[in-house]
C-alpha cells in the first residue's frame, strides 16, 4: 500500500513529474484495431454494428433490436423503485439548474455610421451521446446520461441520441432507459464502444448522423472520438479518473482516504493523489488506505490503481502544494484546510473544484449540478467542463451601409493588397464606382 513520500526528495520529484506526463496508457497498440472498426462501420454500416454487438455484448442481436422501443421505456419504469425515481429527478433538477446560467445569448450592435455587427447563437442539430454499459449493464451509469442529455437539451438541441451496449439478453438497464427518459433524450441504441462511435458520426441505415459526439469510455471509445473529431465535434478526448486532494492538518484522515478510493476505484489507471503539509496525516491517511481498500467491491481494481499511479505528497509550504496542484492540473481538486476559501483564488488548472470536509467529489458526480465530464491529464490548463456550449455554435453577423462601406474601402483595399489578395481588393474597388 502506499507511503508517504516528501516532496523534497528526488524520488518525490519524480513521481510528480510522471503524473504531469502520463498519456493514455497503450494508446498505440489499440489504434489500428480501432481505425479498423470505424472503417467498417463506414463501409458496412448496420451490419457491422450488429456483427460486433454480437461479438462483445449480446449474442443474438438483430439489426431490427438496434432502437430501443417504447414499450422498453414503458417497461423500464415499471422496474425501478419510486426512491430511485425521486433521487434521479432531485439531481436533474439540480443539473438544469446550474447549467441554465451557461446560455449564451445572441447579440447586436451598432456604430453611429450604420454598421451593424453581432453574434447569432444556434444549437447543432444533432447530438449523440454515449454512455458505457458498466459490468454488462449491472451497474448502469445514470448520472452520465443525464450530465450529457441534460445541457444539449437546454441548449435547444432537436434532437438527442443515446448509444449504450446492451447486455447479454439485448436488453438495456431499465434504470439507464428512465434517466434517458426523463433526461429528454430522443432515441437509444443498443451500441457499444468505438462501433457506436463510428455509426453516430457517419450514420448508417439506421442510425443518423449527428453533429457532436459526447459522453465517457474506455481507450477504444476515447480513440474512436479522437479519431472521428472533424468529421463531427467532440467534447474532450479524456483519460482515465483523477482527483488530486489538498488538505493540511485540520483534514480528517479518514474522510480523505475515503476520497482517494472514490477515484481509484474507478479504473486501475485512475489517479489518486493526496498532497498535504502535514506528515502526520500523510501517515494516518496511507493506514487508512490499506484498511478501507479491504471492504471495496472493485478492491482490485482500487489496489492496482494506488499502486500504479497513487500518491501521497508530504510538502513544506501551502504555497507549494498549491503550486504543484497547479502543476498537474487535475479533473477533480478537492482542498480540505483550514482556510479552503482562501486558497481558491490560486486555483489556476482543475476541471473542478471541491471545498470543506463535507465536498467530496462524489457530490459533484451525482447531485450538486455541475457537470462530471471534466478535463483530465492536464487538459484543465486549457479545457473546461462539458456544458451547454459543447452543444452551441456561433455565427457572425455583419451589414454594412454603402456610407460606412465607403469610409472604410481605402482600408481594405490596402490590407488586402498587402497579402496579395486582389480579387478581395477587387471586390470592394468595384462598389466605389
């Protein structure tokens, strides 16, 4: 299990230095595999879909059982309890709420000579989100569907699409139908990995094109949006989990190694680190660690993750934990001191951030509002969380009037003769006449 290491040692220099520069683990070896599915998909369309369905998820899937009927949902919501019911509609709520304050509006304005000049904000047409099928579909991940589904709607998407893998028998979880559902989502597929990928960029006989292409996976769906970024827009190309934990001596140790767990569990490439100024709680932390760890379902996949890429980081000064949190610029910081408020204006990189004892980074995955999709590996330095804007596109909006035109010719005129571009000369010379 893990120790504490200083932040003052060669060793843990180098441990924070690998964090920094840890890319997607094996990427290249799954590439071609992946670049071959989306060529098939390409040229064979539903019939790929169907032959890798029944390859990897459910044996005896038909092109006719790729869209989810109605009668499904309607089934679906006779099998979920009404307390799950209420607990999903409290968090979307919650989700529509924060992110009604992310609209952007459309503008216009004027110059005194007449010209007018403005931004005209639309939603994309189409937007297909996936959502992992999680342990063949027995641990379906709702708050995914409605952290997706949720904003493209306020934004005023028209139309919403959900691919999943469906599980073994070609059914879809009926608590992932409900969130679908009450999220507004328009149509679901039983499709999986970078298949689906592939089927909502290119559309096949059954599946339209969409416009944006959002929502988790593992390398292959992470490869197949990378690979698809283009031809349709992507909200991120993210990497494995990571929350980062800032916390000094006031920190309970429990809770922290709590926190730590919550990520690592995750993934066995999902990132763990605590950075403190204390050693003494560096020390309860790592016993915490290896007493927790034992009770977890996913204690393998927790273990491997603290192992590989785990880190507990004994620092002398707040001021260098702050800065080595900057350093990495995680998807998730949570910063547990005295004085947590104080320390946010130093925030630089982080996909999100998490403050006081009781702000664990699994209220922001299920309930708070703000959305779970988040930047990782660093990206935070220059990426932000998906929101209503994944969904949006601007338009520029110009109309000049023949005086303001005239005031400004001689200008383009000669900007435009300085790259060389005479036919742009041209085309404003010739309105002076």
């Amino acid at each position: 299990m893990l120790k504490p290491i200083s932040y003052n040692t060669a060793e843990g220099q180098n441990r924070v230095h690998s964090l920094i520069r840890r890319q997607l683990e094996s990427s290249g070896r799954h590439e071609e595999s992946v670049r071959e599915i989306l060529r098939r998909v390409r040229s064979d369309g539903d019939q790929a879909l169907v032959q890798y369905g029944r390859q990897f998820d459910a044996p005896d899937l038909e092109v006719e059982n790729l869209v989810t009927a109605a009668a499904e949902i309607e089934e679906a919501y006779a099998r979920v309890s009404q307390d799950f019911l209420a607990s999903l509609r409290k968090a979307a709520d919650n989700i529509e709420t924060f992110h009604a304050r992310q609209v952007p509006q459309s503008w216009i304005t004027t110059r005194e000579n007449g010209v007018i000049l403005g931004q005209m904000v639309r939603p994309v047409d189409a937007a297909g989100l996936y959502v992992p099928g999680g342990k063949g579909g027995e641990t379906p991940l709702v708050s995914s569907v409605l952290m997706n589904a949720i904003p493209a709607r306020i934004a005023g998407v028209g139309r919403i699409v959900l691919a999943t893998p469906p599980r073994h028998d070609g059914t879809v979880n009926p608590h992932l139908l409900v969130a679908a559902a009450e999220a507004g989502v328009s149509e679901i597929y039983k499709m999986g990995s970078a298949w689906a990928i592939g089927a909502m960029a290119f559309g096949t006989e059954t599946v339209r094109q969409v416009d944006v292409v959002v929502g988790p996976g593992n390398i292959y769906v992470t490869l197949a949006k990378k690979m698809v970024a283009g031809i349709v827009g992507i909200d991120m190309v993210a990497g494995p989990s990571e929350v980062v934990v800032l916390a000094d001596e006031t920190a309970r140790a429990s809770y922290m190694a709590a926190d730590l767990l919550s990520q690592a569990e995750h993934d066995p490439l999902a990132t763990a680190v605590l950075i403190t100024t204390s050693s003494r709680l560096a020390e309860d932390v790592a016993r915490e660690l290896a007493r927790q760890v034992e009770g977890l379902a996913r204690k393998e996949a927790a273990a491997q993750s603290l192992e590989d890429n785990g880190l507990l980081l004994v620092v002398d000064s707040t001021d260098t934990a702050i800065a080595v949190a900057n350093r990495i610029g995680p998807e998730h910081l949570e910063i547990v001191t005295a004085d947590a408020w104080g320390l946010l204006p130093k925030i630089r990189h982080a996909g999100a951030v998490f403050l006081g004892p009781y702000t664990p980074e699994p209220v922001g995955d299920y309930i708070a509002g703000p959305n779970h999709v988040l930047p990782t590996m660093g990206t935070a330095r220059f990426s932000s969380a998906l929101g209503v804007e994944t969904f949006l596109k601007r338009s520029s909006l110009l109309a000049y009037t023949r005086t303001a035109f005239q005031e400004e010719a001689e200008d383009i005129i000669r900007l435009a003769e300085t790259e060389g571009l005479g036919a742009h000369a041209q085309a404003v010379r010739i309105r002076m006449a």
